[in-house]
C-alpha cells in the first residue's frame, strides 16, 4: 500500500543475485526488474550493481542503500498492519491489578481505539496469552531488558513531616514492563501489533 514496488525490486535482486531470478520471485517480467533498478539508480544518482558474469551484486553504494530499503519496507509494513482490521479476539494478560490498572490500560487506550475488534482482559489464574510484569531496572536507565517493551520512571517521594525539608526530594526508580507471549500468542500479527505499540511509547 505504501512501498515503493522499486525497493521491493531492488532487495529481491540483492537477494537473488540475479534479475532473472528476482524477476521470477516476483511474478514480474526481467525487462521489468531491470527497468526498475535503472530507474532507481537514476533517481539516486549511484550505482547499486555490478553486473557481473552470471550474476549482480551489490556496489559500496547500494550496500548502504540496502539498509535504508529494508527499513522503509520495515516500516511500511507496521504502519499498514497498524490499521488493517484484525479478526476479533479476546487478549488475556497476566498483571498485577496494580500494574494493569495504573500503566497497562492506560497505555493500551490509544491502542484499542484503532483496534476495535480486540479486547483486553486481565486474568490472574490460569492460561495467559500474554504476561506483563515490572522488573527493576540496572543502574543506567539506558540499557533496557531485552524482554522489555517499556521503561518507567518513577518518582517516590515520602510523605514529608513537618520541619523535615530533605523529604521533599525527589527519589527515582526505573522499572522496565516485560512483555512474555505465550507461545501461541508470539505467533500471532496481534502480539507483534501490540509489542511495537507498546514499544512505541519508549
């Protein structure tokens, strides 16, 4: 919907090795892959192939530019799931009813008013499909848990007793929101809807 069918050409001749075999990976003819990779070429002003006997690679130039087409298509990929429509489903978190009441569902509000069809339900007994839990962060606020969608700061202050004005300092806390899938669940165009949100808001 959103892609540039030129940076779909280009990684699959990139991959292939070969505009005859890209073009038969993408159901289109070799006139056309090579049409589209001149055309890329020219609207960048670089070179991205050596053609080469009996097989294409990448030059210098189109080694830089692969990293830029695979996060474009990345990106529109997310950005068009985002807003496709997902079959109905009910999503049982496993939370604290703390944790769920006073981060989770005011995190996911944005979230759910795009996808209507879902519903968030939390469950404290029995099977999860998703488990999201608070674990304190290491010293650096920098360095998030490779299981974690979200870091918090928080701000503890005590309650302050009269004459006493050190108390009025603020004390913080990093805490980083794990995000377990199921097995299942990790499968799932939902779960990976839901982790990107939620990491969104890093």
């Amino acid at each position: 919907m959103f892609e540039d069918f030129r940076l779909n050409v280009f990684v699959a001749v990139a991959r292939e090795g070969s505009f005859t075999k890209a073009a038969a990976a993408l159901g289109v003819s070799q006139p056309a892959v090579s049409q589209n990779v001149a055309d890329l070429e020219k609207s960048l002003g670089v070179k991205l192939f050596e053609r080469l006997r009996g097989e294409v690679v990448l030059t210098p130039e189109g080694e830089v530019f692969m990293k830029y087409a695979r996060n474009i298509l990345d990106s529109c990929s997310k950005a068009e799931s985002m807003f496709t429509d997902l079959q109905p489903r009910t999503i049982r978190v496993a939370a604290s009813e703390e944790i769920y009441e006073y981060v989770i569902a005011p995190a996911l509000e944005s979230f759910l008013k795009v996808h209507r069809d879902i519903v968030i339900e939390r469950v404290m007994f029995g099977e999860a499909d998703l488990t999201l839990a608070l674990a304190k962060a290491p010293d650096s606020p920098f360095e998030p848990n490779p299981d974690a969608v979200l870091r918090l700061r928080l701000s503890v202050s005590p309650a302050m007793k009269m004459g006493d004005f050190s108390a009025t300092h603020e004390k913080i806390s990093y805490f980083d929101l794990l995000f377990k899938p199921s097995a299942t669940f990790a499968c799932t165009k939902a779960c990976r809807l839901l982790k990107d949100y939620l990491a969104s808001l890093l």
